[in-house]
C-alpha cells in the first residue's frame, strides 16, 4: 500500500539519503509521483484485464497521485525559486565585482561633426526631382515632361 511522503518522510526512512538541496527535494518528489502513477497504471491494467481492484486500493491509489503531485508542484516551485535567487545572486555579484573593477575606463568623448546647416548644397538633379515627385504625388501619369 503506497503512502503519502514529503522531504520529512523521505529524510527519516532508511531508504532514501536525506535531501538537502531543492533539486534533490524535486528528484525525490518526481520519483515517489512517477510511483504513484505506475500504481494506477497497474491498477487501470487489472481493470482492463477484467480484474476489479479492492476500492480501498484505487482510493489510496487516486489520494495519493494527488498528494504526489501537489507536492512535485511546490517542490518544482521551491527548486524554480531557489534557481531564480541564484541567477539574481549570481548577476548581483558579477555587477558588484565589474562596478568594484578599479580598471574602469573613463567614457570617450562624443565626436563633433561638421554638418552644413544647407542640407542639400548642390541643387537636386532631375532623377531627385523625379523621386520626390514620385513620392508627393503617388502616381506615374502627370510627371511634367519639360
């Protein structure tokens, strides 16, 4: 008969070494729900077999798959949270140690171009002209020819 078991449970029986880390706390919790539905797996194979399993076993069977994956659900939580306060630690200190560098180059200074205030110093040539009338007007018919 199977039974509901979290890290407590997994940590006081002699099977299983004591999780300490939120992913062997996830693992652990994989592994007992993979149990759980290989139970009911079992037991949808005796019922398609024609066999009618005890309702005892299919309730303790169906609680369990439940308890098993409300509790890889916060583990999976617990480890996602846990690997999200790592990355956040992680990027924290490699900003603190980068910002810390005493090699900090000073930002260069922009570069000033000389831009004419006439932005077109040449007239515009006929293909110029062509292409903005193009663009004002939207068709090919009335392009003034001379």
């Amino acid at each position: 008969m199977f039974h509901a078991m979290d890290a407590a449970d997994l940590a006081s029986s002699g099977n299983v070494a004591s999780p300490r880390s939120p992913r062997e706390v996830l693992f652990a919790a994989h592994t007992d729900f993979a149990a759980r539905v290989e139970r009911l797996l079992a037991l949808r194979r005796i019922t398609a077999s024609g066999g009618r399993p005890s309702a005892a076993d299919l309730d303790a069977a169906l609680r369990g798959y439940t308890e098993a994956s409300a509790r890889l659900n916060r583990a999976w939580s617990t480890w996602h949270n846990a690997v999200l306060a790592a990355e956040r630690a992680h990027a924290s200190a490699r900003l603190a140690s980068h910002l810390s560098d005493a090699t900090v180059r000073p930002i260069a200074a922009p570069i000033l171009l000389d831009i004419p205030s006439d932005p077109l110093p040449n007239p515009p040539t006929p293909r110029l002209r062509f292409a903005r009338w193009l663009f004002e007007t939207g068709r090919l018919s009335d392009w003034p020819t001379a």
